[in-house]
C-alpha cells in the first residue's frame, strides 16, 4: 500500500509532496517489519526521483527514526535503509551534511559489519555517495572508521560489492592528499593493485579510477602505488575494449607521470608510452584526452623523455588528434603537447616540425572559432617550437601567412640561420622567401626591423634592391627619364 | 898673455858682439817668449787633450765594458725569461690538450653521453615494440575468447531450439520439414535434431509448504520416487472424527528415509565388506567356542540377519501399530540390496 502511494507521488509530480512523507512517517515504527521495509523503500524512491522530495524526507525528520534500531533490523530494512540515505545525500552537499548530522555514519559502519553482501554493498554505496561531495564529508566518513571496513569489502568474492568498495574508496581520497593516505594506511592499494587483473570491465574502471586519485596528489603516494607492481599488467587494461577502462588507464599513468622525471623515466622504460600511443590512436574524443596529457608531461620532463617519445612515433598520433578532434580542449591539450615536445632543441623542433604539425597549428591559431584558450596554448607551442626550430624548409610555409607576432620568430629563427648556411641562402631566394620579407613592413628600431636587417645584410644589394617591392616602377622611372644617346 | 892680448881686443869686438847679441836678444826675448808661451800651450794643450783623450778612452772603455757586462747579464735574464716563457706556453698547450681531451671525454660520458643516449632510445623503440606486440597479442586473445563466448552461446541456443523443436524430426514415413525429398543430403538443422535430445516438459512446481519441507529434510538428498508422484492432499473441507493424527504428520513419519549406518551403507563387494566376510568363513572353519551350536543361515546372510535385526529393533517402538507397513519399506530396501 505504501508502495503505491509512492509511486503514486512520483508519477504525479505537482501533487502534495509532504503530506505523502507525512503520512508514511507514522508506518515506520510499524510493528511488522515488513511495513517497515516498504515505507522505507518508498521513502527511497521518492527521495530518489528529485531534490524537493529528499529536502521534505529530511525537514519531516524522518532519518533519526529510520535509523535508530537500524542494527537489530534483518538485512532487508538495512538495505532499503541504505538506499533511503543514499538517495538522500546524493543530490547534495547539503542533504548529505543532513544525513551525517543524523548520525546516519555509524548506522552505516555497522551495516558494513553485517555478513550480507547486499547490505555492504548498500552501505557503501552510501558512504560513496556522501564522500563524493567535497573533503568534510570525506573525513566525517573516514573518522567514522568506514576505510578498513571498505578494505576487507574489496576483498570478498561478489563483483558488484568490490565496484562499490572501488568507487567508494575512490571517492574518498579524492579530495585531499591527508584522506588519500588514510586510504593507502589501511593497506587498499595491494588489493586494488591484484584487481586490476579481473576480467570485469566495470570493476577495473573503479579499480584504475581509485588508483589514480590516490596517486595524483604527492610524489610518495605516486611512488607507493608505483611500488604495488602494477606496471606492465596496467598496460593490459590500455588494450580493453571497455573504452572508460582505457581512459581511466590512461589517467591513472599520467598522474603517475606528471610528479617527478624519475617516474616518467621508468613509465618510458616498462614501455608506457607505446601502449599509450596506440591507445591514442585507436580511441576518438574524450577518452584520448589523459593519454595525450601524459604524453605532454613525459616530454616536459627532460629532453631524454622527449626524444624517447619521439623515437615511440608519439608525434603523428597527436598531430592526427589535432585535425580530427573537434573539442577545443582535446585540441588544446594535444597543442600543448606537442609543444613541450618540440621545446628542448633543434633536434626535437625538427622532429615536429617535419610531421607537418607547425601549419595546423597556426590554422588553429588564426581560426576565430577556436576559443580563447586554444588560441593561447597554440601560440605558446607555437612561439617554443619556433624558438628552437632552425629547419628551413618547414618554416618557409609560415612565412606566407603568419600573423605578425609569429613572423617575428619565424624571421628571428631564419636570420640566425642564413649568415651561416650558403645553400639555405640560395633556397631561401629561390622560394621566394626573400620577397616575401622585403614586403614585410616593420616599425625601425623594433626586433623584426633587427631580423630583416639581417636577412638582407646576407645578400649583395642588387639582390635586396631586386625583390623590393615597388622595384619595377622604380625601373619604369628610370626608362622614362634616359635620355638616349643619339 | 898673447891669449889675454888677444883676448882685450877681442873684448871691444866681444863687447859689441855681446851687446849686439844682448840687444839682439832682447829684441827677441818678447817675441821668443811669445813663441816659447806659445808653443809651450800648445804642447801642454796637446799634452792635456792628450790625457783628456786618453781619460775619455779610459772612461768610454769603462763604460763599454760596464755596459756590456750589464747588457749581458740582462740578456741572460731576458734568455731566462723567455725561454721560460716558451716553457710554459708549451706546458700551457699540452695542458689545454690534456683538459681538451679529458673534457670531451668526461662530457661524453657522464654528462650528455650521446652514444648511450642512443643506445637507451634504441632499446626504448625495441621494448615499445616488444609491449606493442604482447598487447596486440592480449588484445587478440581477448577477442578471440569473446568470440569464442558468442560462437558457443549461439550454439547453445541453436541446440535449444533443436531439443524444443524435436517434434519436426522425421520419421520413416512422413519426412521433416528440414528433410525435403528434393535435397541431396538432409539439412544441418535435420542432422542436429537427429543428435539432440528431447526436452521435457518443465517440473510442476509444487507451491505448498508440506512439499517444500519435504524436499528441504535435511538428510534427504532425493526423496524416495514415489514421494514425487504424490499428488497434494486434498484440503479436508471437514476435520475427520475421530482421533486421527495430523496427515502432515503422519506422511513425514510414514515417508522419513532411512538413515543407514555407515556398515549397513557400505555394499557388499566393497572391501571391508568382503573382509569382514573372509573372517566370518574363519569362524566357520575354526570357531573358538564349539559349544555354540552353528545356526543354519550361511555367513554371508549372516549380516544381513544382523542388520534386519537391528532395523526392527529402530523401527519396532515407531511401527508399533503399522507392523505390516514397516515390512514393506524393509523389503524394498532388501530388494534393492
């Protein structure tokens, strides 16, 4: 009956809302407990349905009464108890700041002692759903002891209570680097790290999403997860076919990656980064995003773990993201990338620069669809690649169309060449590039007007005189004012 | 005195030869005097310039040798120094080319050591390579296995529905839809239902709470065959007079399987079975008392004898009024034995 009147309340939506609580408040000190575990179930899934119905469960006062005799209930009640708090807390931070007033937390660590597996997975579901708000929460959770208890729930044989325990425990330490050691002190990270081998899908995306927000907030819990030997079998879960497993995969190497460049050193040497690029190159949209973000931070590191990313033919999956992806931060990310790729010296920049990657990229800079951050990202990748980059015959398309804050470098990288280099000269004129920069208009005394300078200082003065512009009507001049020698 | 004559007039004559010669003098004592002062100048002249000339030799010598000593020990000392000079720059270029060659070799070793760097992104490219193949090798497993799943999971439900449809199969007479006269060779789906099994119809379930506990007896793995078949009681629309138990009672009573001990399980080929019969054949051939008379039964039926005995001892306070009843499941028992 009480059922109905839920379902009833959660179909028609407009009608009165608190009177329904009201009238199920009185039938949870029913004495038959089967009454008790209806309305329970019916408070849930009013709860569940949306953010008024939980405010009006938790203003009728309903969850001390729910759960004060939760321990001496059968397992059915503290199921559906469980579901009431968690569809309570959440929608959120607040509701959930209500249900841990009620003192719903210990309730909820007694829950998670109970044999059932139905129960735990309940209970912590809840304790996920609570910590997932922000870092209070997590540690109201955490000091009421619920991180050993979710330890020994991953070790039990059902599937769907180890995901829960996973993403409970992934929730938790998400928040801060004192949480995730609590996590790491109760020993989650050798049973986590022997998960990551299951065959179930859904359970290695908890497994790898726990992992990594452990490990993104310190070096020493970078370095403790490190230690749990999960390199190489983590390169398995790059090859699933579960799309989240690779992302979460690849999230999990690129917080390992992006503390210090001895981390990124041994990801390179366990052969990450191949793993990491054929990921790349077989996914499309969002789920390349870490991949593409580790490949940067490896290469940002030194310019050894550049050169090794090179060498793995990381260059030509981001370059494909580049032109493909139609996300602006995808696209950002990968500029990025390929920027601290190209940045350590000549020999890198050549590299990107002979993958073809320099004119995308001022596509994608002069593009006025590309939103504001893009735009500075590929310019900075841009202006570092430039700085370095003395191959000339991948500058000389830049010459043609770039803006005037890119000429500037692209000008300053070929007046450092040419002085030097006789045959870069004689291309340089054949290509038409020293037109090109005789009609470059330049303000005197600025650094462009210093490059030009030099460029010109390279040639005799015909030459220069030559590709001036304007040249042929100085000539044309010059014919109407001979005067011929009769 | 001649001498002295002589002489007198010689005096007049002397005295005007020495006053001429007096006066001659003095007339020339001036003049001689000048020349004498004269020539005695320029003698002491000479004489001084001379000396003068003799005192410069004397001090140009000095000078000279002077010099020349100091010159000489000076050009010693610029000897020296230049000649260490040039030892030193010589050490100075063999130090540059000893610091040259240490430096290149220490930067090529231990700070940017570019063989080596080579060498590591070599072996980089060939342990990517090495990852790359393992993982397309795990990547193809797993697909094969999916494969796999999904090619026997069709086949399990292939064979499901040839164990459903059972009933096309043909027969002598009338050939099966799947077996038409015209074919060559009868379809695959004939020759799967040839192989398959029949399935039979789904168990009634029984709802009742006395067949469930029937079934869920403890000790009772199978309940005894005919049990199956009992269909449920009718609900008795009138309590029967009288001072009958309750069926439900009577049937968990009457329907209690047996719970033989573990010798009354064992079989009678089984080893200690068969141990037990050689010493039973021991006594027979050599009993220890031969007072006792020997019973007719043989030794093999003397286990029997001994377990029925004991069966009817169990039974005998439960069966006190159904002794009849109580034989029947004891015959059944020793029928199956």
């Amino acid at each position: 009956m009480s059922l109905r009147l839920a379902y009833s309340a959660v179909s028609g939506r407009g009608c009165v809302k608190i009177s329904v609580v009201c009238l199920l408040r009185p039938l949870l000190l029913d004495v038959i407990p089967s009454v008790r575990q209806t309305v329970a179930l019916a408070l849930g899934r009013l709860a569940d349905h949306d953010v008024e119905m939980a405010e009006a469960v938790v203003k009728a006062g309903i969850l001390p009464q729910l759960i004060c005799l939760l321990p001496e209930e059968n397992r059915y009640y503290k199921k559906t108890a469980a579901f009431v708090l968690r569809a309570i807390a959440k929608h959120s931070p607040q509701l959930a700041q209500a249900v841990v007033q009620c003192g719903a937390l210990e309730m909820l660590v007694v829950c998670l002692e109970d044999f059932d597996p139905g129960v735990k997975e309940g209970a912590s579901w809840t304790f996920g759903y609570i910590a997932r708000h922000n870092a209070e929460l997590s540690q109201a959770v955490v000091d009421a002891g619920a991180v050993p208890l979710l330890v020994l729930c991953i070790q039990e044989p059902e599937i769907a209570l180890k995901r829960i325990a996973a993403s409970t425990l992934s929730d938790i330490s998400k928040h801060s680097p004192e949480l995730a050691q609590t996590v790491v002190d109760a020993g989650a990270i050798a049973h986590l790290a022997q998960m990551i081998t299951n065959p179930d899908a859904k359970l290695k995306r908890q497994v790898l999403s726990a992992l990594s927000q452990i490990a993104k907030h310190s070096v020493d819990l970078a370095e403790l997860v490190v230690e749990a030997e999960i390199f190489p079998v983590v390169l398995t879960c790059l090859k699933d076919s579960d799309e989240y497993v690779k992302k979460n995969g690849a999230t999990l190497i690129r917080e390992i990656a992006k503390h210090t460049p001895e981390l990124s050193q041994f990801i390179v040497n366990s052969g990450g980064v191949a793993a990491l690029i054929d990921c790349i190159g077989s996914c499309r949209g969002t789920v390349r995003l870490p991949g593409i973000m580790t490949l940067g931070y490896v290469a940002a590191h030194s310019e050894n773990l550049s050169m090794a990313v090179i060498v793995s033919k990381g260059i030509s999956p981001l370059s494909a993201c580049l032109i493909e992806e139609h996300e602006d931060h995808i696209k950002a990310a990968a500029a990025w990338a390929l920027g601290q790729i190209g940045r350590h010296t000549a020999e890198h920049a050549r590299h990107v620069a002979t993958a073809n990657v320099l004119p995308t990229l001022l596509d994608i800079f002069v593009d006025t669809r590309s939103s504001e951050d893009l735009k500075m990202k590929t310019k900075k990748a841009l202006k570092n690649i430039l700085q370095k980059c003395t191959y000339l015959p991948a500058l000389e398309p830049l010459l043609h169309d770039a803006p005037p804050n890119i000429m500037k470098h692209v000008i300053g990288q070929f007046s450092k060449v040419l002085p030097h280099d006789s045959k870069a000269r004689r291309l340089f004129v054949t290509t038409g590039g020293l037109k090109k920069v005789q009609e470059i208009k330049a303000e005197p005394g600025s650094l462009l007007q210093e490059y030009i300078n030099t460029i010109n200082n390279c040639y005799p003065e015909e030459i220069v005189r030559y590709y001036s512009p304007g040249y042929s009507e100085i000539l044309l001049e010059r014919v109407e004012n001979y005067q011929p020698v009769l | 005195m001649a001498a002295l004559a002589r002489l007198q007039e010689k005096l007049q004559r002397l005295q005007e030869e020495y006053f001429l010669t007096y006066r001659a003098i003095d007339e020339e004592r001036k003049t001689k005097y000048k020349a004498a002062v004269r020539i005695q100048r320029w003698f002491r002249a000479c004489r001084v310039r001379a000396y003068l000339r003799h005192l410069s030799k004397m001090a140009i010598l000095i000078q000279k040798w002077w010099r020349g000593y100091l010159r000489r020990k000076y050009f010693r000392e610029i000897v020296e120094r230049a000649y260490f000079i040039k030892k030193l720059e010589f050490y100075n270029e063999m130090a540059v080319r000893i610091q040259k060659m240490w430096r290149g070799y220490y930067v090529r070793k231990y700070i940017h050591n570019f063989s080596a760097l080579k060498r590591y992104l070599e072996a980089v490219s060939l342990n990517n390579e090495f990852v790359r193949s393992e993982l397309q090798e795990y990547a193809e497993m797993k697909e094969n296995e999916e494969k796999m799943k999904d090619l026997e999971k069709k086949e399990e439900e292939e064979k499901y529905q040839a164990r459903k449809m059972h009933y096309l199969l043909s027969t002598a007479q009338i050939p099966g839809i799947y077996n038409s006269p015209l074919r060559k060779s009868p379809d695959p789906m004939e020759l799967l239902l040839r192989k398959s099994k029949p399935l039979t119809h789904r168990k009634q379930k029984m709802g009742s709470s006395l067949a469930d506990e029937l079934y869920c007896w403890p000790t009772c793995e199978k309940p005894p065959a005919f049990v199956t078949t009992l269909p449920l009681l009718p609900a008795p629309r009138q309590k029967p007079q009288g001072p009958f138990r309750d069926p439900g009672e009577v049937l968990r009573q009457r329907y209690k399987p047996l719970e033989p001990t573990l010798r009354v399980r064992e079989s009678m080929n089984s080893p200690p079975a068969k141990a037990r019969e050689a010493t039973g054949r021991e006594e027979w051939r050599s009993p220890i008392h031969d007072n006792k008379e020997v019973t007719v039964l043989c030794p093999i039926d003397f286990c029997h004898f001994l377990h029925i005995t004991k069966m009817l001892r169990n039974m005998s306070h439960q069966f006190v009024t159904q002794a009849n009843m109580a034989e029947k499941p004891m015959e059944q028992n020793i029928s199956e034995k």
